[in-house]
C-alpha cells in the first residue's frame, strides 16, 4: 500500500515515472471513453487517466463504478497533459498518471454534502457540516487551516523556548474560583459531594510558578467556560498562556510583539513592524467608542460637549447638564441608508440606554434632519469644521454620559463600515494588519446592583504604582497595570502586572472587593500564604489561540480552525453530546438529577 508520492508533487521532472499514490476520489469524469479521476490527500490533488484500450476490462469497469470520496490506490506512469489540457488551478496541473493498477481500499456511501466543490460546500448549513465534520475536515479549506493552526503552534513554541521559557502543564483539574465566567463542575467520586472545576485560566498557577522560581513559563493551554457563546467563543478553548518575572509592562510588549512579528511571517509571509503603536483606554473610547478598535478606517468619534453645552436642542443641553457628553461621528457617503439600516442603529442605542439616536442626512445640498431647527448657526459650523461635512454624509449623535455614549457610536461606527464595505464605499486590503496595544484601563468599575467595586480584568492585576494610595480613598481613578493586544479591531489577548505583595493583594479583596476575609482565605489562601514566601514581581498575558489563528485564515469563525468544535449552545453535533449517563454513574458520584421533563 505504501505510495511514492503524495497528491501534491509531481511535476514535469516526474515525466517517464512509475509512481503510486494514495487518497481518495476528488472527482470522476467521463470523457470520449476515456475516465478521469482526481484523486485528492491532505497536501493536494493529481489527475489519473483510465484508459479502457490499454486496461483490463476488470480495472477499467472498477474505475468507472467509482464515486466520489471513495479511497483508492492507483498505480501508472506520469505523462504531459495533452496540449490544451493544463490545470493552472492546481499545482499538478501540468501532468496526469496514466494507471495500470486500481485497488479499491474502501467505498464510500453518497454524501449528505459534496466536498469537491468549493462554493457548493461553503453553503451548505454549518449544522450539518459540523454533523459530519470528518467529512467537512476533508474539504481543501479546512485542511488548509489547521495545517496553518499547525504552523502557528509550532511557531510559538519555538520562538517561546529561544526566549528562555519553560512549557509547563498546569492542572485541568481545579478549584471553584466563582469568579467572572461560569465554570464545568467535575464531581469527585471519591470524595462525595465536592467538586473540581475546569480551569478558566491556569492564572493562579502560573503565579505560583513564579513563586516557585520557574521565572519564564509557557503553555499552549486548554481552557473551559460555561457561558454563551458566539462566532469568537469556545466552552474548551486554547489560549497561549504566559508568565515571567522580575519584568516590566515593556518586557511583555517587547516579547509579544516579537511572538506575533515571527507568527505572522511564518503563516503570512508578512512582515509586521514593531514597536506596536500603545493607546490609553480613555483614548481609545475617546476616537473610536470601543477598548479594541479598528483603526484601518477613519470615522472617529468626535466631541462637541462644550459646542451644546447651551443649545436649544434641550436633549443635548440636557445631557450635558446631567454630566454627560455630546459627541458625533460622520458616516461619509452613507446619507442613503435605507429606513431598515436607520432602525438597526436606533436599536444599538436603545441597548445601551438611549430613548432614539439623533442623525442628519446631507442630501441636496440641505441637512435633512427635524433636529437641525433648534441648532444654531454656530452650533452648524462648528459641527460643519469639525466634521468635514460634505454631501452624501450621514451624521449620527450620542448624548449620554461619558461611557454609555462612546459605547452606542462605537457600535453604530462598525456597523456603518460593514455598510459601506457592502456598497464598495470602504475597501481595506485583505492583508493589512494594524497592531496596537491598548493600555491604562480602570482597575475597578462599579456594580450598581450590588453596589460594589469588581475587577475590571481580574483581582490580580496591579495597580499603577502612583495610584496604590487611591484604592480605599477613590479606587475610580486608579489604573490597572493592564494590557491588551488588538489588531484590526479583534483582542488578541490580554494580561497584566500582578500583585506580589500578600499585604496589597488581601487589601484588594477585602477592603476594595469587600470580599468576607473567610471567603478570601478559602478561596485564596493558597496564593496569599505562596506570596509571604517571597513572590517575585512578575507579570504575563494570554494570547487566543483560536482567535488569532481565525484571522491568520481570513475567517469570520473560530470553528472553522478548531478540528471539533461545539455549537453556539455548547453541543457536538457528530458525537451527540452532551448526552445522559446511567443511573450507576450518577450513583457512583453521589448525585441525583432533578432535570425538568419535557413536554
């Protein structure tokens, strides 16, 4: 059974060779008498000749009798395609095997969908492509992204061990640590009635692995969230986990900028520069009303709070009035949108709060808009200058506190550029990649339910040094030591400077968090107790794996790089799970299910 070659490799130098390759049927036409069959593995695909006047009647008929995706061995000799014949689609398309041999190694049943035709398959329902996905797997497309996924994988590693790291496992067997995301409870058989929980992060190990003297740790690592999903989310998911210390917030930028600067050449063949340009938070809601922004097209955000600060329009007086902000953003070339499209944005402001969203249309030469009458003329030239208004805009405002009205126009921005890109009004080059890191986030923000302070990124990170005195006088104005990485709008992964010091870390649980101090000692204790060992400063980030793997591949989706992913409800579509278990499991763990019984 063994081939000589894979599907991908021959070329005008095999001419004259005997060769045998192995795969499966890509394809069988029949033409003047003549079979052709392209026969496909994992690196390609090569087209084989039956010719019935130089074969056995036996092989010829076993050739023709052939459907797609049934597994073949063909034996013959390689040739020139006939002059007209070439296949510049393919590399292989210079040549063709003219068989003498055909062993059929297994046949194949008709397929729910077809996998050699590349438009026909990207349409077909993702369900059922998910239902079969060994089938899905084989479609070129599919075996091009996790051979990159591979890459990639390979790539890191081996960029993390030149810069001294250790790749370490940590366990996925771990505390509850309710905290953020939900998480998979595992029960103990042997110990009745506790629990372990699938790691949402190997954080706190990680940590402790810096007590422990490790210093540089990496791991491609498996981890696990019970929450809904959507195209970027996993309930099991991979993340490039990363710790180091005795470093500052300029060590990690240096390293992950080197990481991702070797990955993208690797996988793209594209140089990234470097240093990546770095935004505040407040910068970065400021411009373009969202923590990750796309900066591959203008359309930023701009503030006219002082401009209205008197106007007549009393929505906008009075949001001012109340401590809030004005700010607008024009959406050129875009006066046309449909009633549907205006609709669509004033629901992105009511999900954040707002009772409308207030717009004008520069059609005609006029401003079309029933709030135009209360503006001034002041008021029009500075939105006028500020704006570069021209005709065929279409200006969108946000009246609102200082969040609520940067979060409603960053929403209405990416849906206005999705518009556009649609109508071939925005066109941004499939291989620009905009690199930024956004830094300077609020450590806390504040619960009004539960009228509280909450992590903004985790109870881990660090205060700037200069805001530690901030934490129980005005813990709003404290900064967090935390980093994001973003490209093209996507975050690619976040991290931070943790606390090292058990005195700062219990302040921030107990007096800032106000979690109970039997609470921080069952949940935390551990930690505390490692730091009063001497913990190093130390810091890391978590890159997504399967996120940046997407954009490496030009997919919308993380399931289309992932071999076996789930469900936007958290199901596996081939293997039907999750699924019931036996009364004797459950027996055996010491539970008893109460599900509520269908209808």
């Amino acid at each position: 059974m063994k081939r000589t070659h894979h599907c991908n490799e021959l070329r005008p130098a095999h001419i004259g060779q005997t060769v045998t390759l192995t795969g499966w049927v890509h394809s069988r036409r029949d033409l003047g008498g003549l079979i052709f069959i392209d026969v496909r593995d994992r690196e390609g695909r090569t087209q084989t000749v039956f010719d019935p006047s130089d074969l056995p009647k036996e092989l010829f008929e076993r050739a023709a009798a052939l459907r797609s995706e049934c597994v073949i061995r063909a034996t013959g000799k390689v040739r020139q395609r006939p002059e007209g014949t070439n296949n510049p689609k393919i590399p292989t398309g210079e040549v063709e095997v003219m068989a003498k041999e055909l062993e059929v190694l297994n046949v194949a049943d008709v397929l729910p969908f077809p996998v050699d035709d590349p438009e026909v398959a990207s349409k077909v329902n993702e369900e059922l492509r998910l239902k079969y996905r060994y089938l899905d797997l084989r479609r070129p497309e599919m075996a091009r992204n996790l051979r990159l996924r591979s890459k990639v994988a390979i790539a890191t590693r081996q960029y993390m061990d030149e810069q001294g790291f250790l790749e370490i496992e940590t366990p996925t067997l771990f505390k509850s640590t309710p905290e953020g995301a939900r998480e998979f409870l595992v029960p103990s058989r042997v110990n009745p009635g506790q629990f372990y929980a699938l790691p949402q992060s190997p954080q706190q190990f990680k940590q402790i692995l810096m007590v422990g003297g490790v210093e540089r740790y990496f791991q491609l690592a498996r981890c696990y969230r019970d929450e809904d999903l959507r195209a970027d989310r996993q309930p099991e998911f991979t993340q490039v986990d990363i710790e180091m210390s005795f470093i500052e917030r300029e060590d990690i930028y240096a390293l992950i900028e080197g990481l991702l600067k070797r990955v993208w050449k690797t996988a793209l063949n594209l140089d990234v520069p470097t240093p990546f340009k770095r935004i505040s938070f407040e910068e970065a809601l400021n411009r373009w009303g969202i923590d990750k922004p796309d900066t591959r097209f203008g359309m930023e955000l701009v503030d006219f709070t002082e401009e209205f600060r008197a106007s007549k329009f009393k929505v906008f007086s009075g949001a001012v009035a109340a401590g809030g902000v004005v700010k607008a953003l024009n959406a050129k070339g875009l006066a046309g949108a449909t009633q549907g499209q205006i609709e669509t944005m004033t629901e992105y402001a009511k999900s954040f709060g707002a009772k409308g969203l207030a717009f004008i249309k520069v059609e005609g030469g006029e401003w079309k808009s029933p709030i135009v009458k209360f503006f001034s003329d002041t008021e029009k030239a500075a939105l006028a200058q500020k704006l570069k208004i021209e005709e065929g805009d279409l200006i969108l405002f946000a009246a609102d506190q200082w969040l609520n009205a940067c979060e409603i126009l960053g929403k209405i921005r990416l849906y206005c550029a999705d518009v556009l890109k649609g109508q071939g009004k925005l066109a941004i080059p499939a291989d620009r990649f905009d690199f930024l890191w956004v830094v300077d986030f609020p450590l806390l923000s504040f619960d009004k339910e539960q009228n509280r302070w909450y992590s903004s990124h985790h109870p881990f990170t660090a205060p700037v040094a200069e805001d530690v005195a901030l934490l129980k006088t005005d813990p709003k104005k404290v900064r967090g030591q935390h980093y994001d990485v973003v490209v093209n709008g996507v975050e690619l992964g976040g991290g931070s400077i943790r606390i090292h010091q058990p005195d700062v870390q219990k302040t921030v649980f107990e007096e800032v968090l106000q979690i109970p101090p039997e609470e921080t000692k069952l949940r935390f204790g551990y930690m505390l107790e490692a730091f009063r060992y001497g913990a190093p400063p130390h810091g890391g980030i978590a890159l997504g794996f399967d996120r940046l793997c997407a954009i490496l591949c030009g997919t919308p989706s993380i399931r289309d790089v992932i071999a076996f992913p789930k469900t936007a409800k958290g199901t596996d579509l081939m293997t039907d799970s999750p699924a019931a278990v036996s009364p004797r499991q459950l027996r055996d763990l010491h539970i008893e299910v109460k599900a509520a019984k269908k209808e």
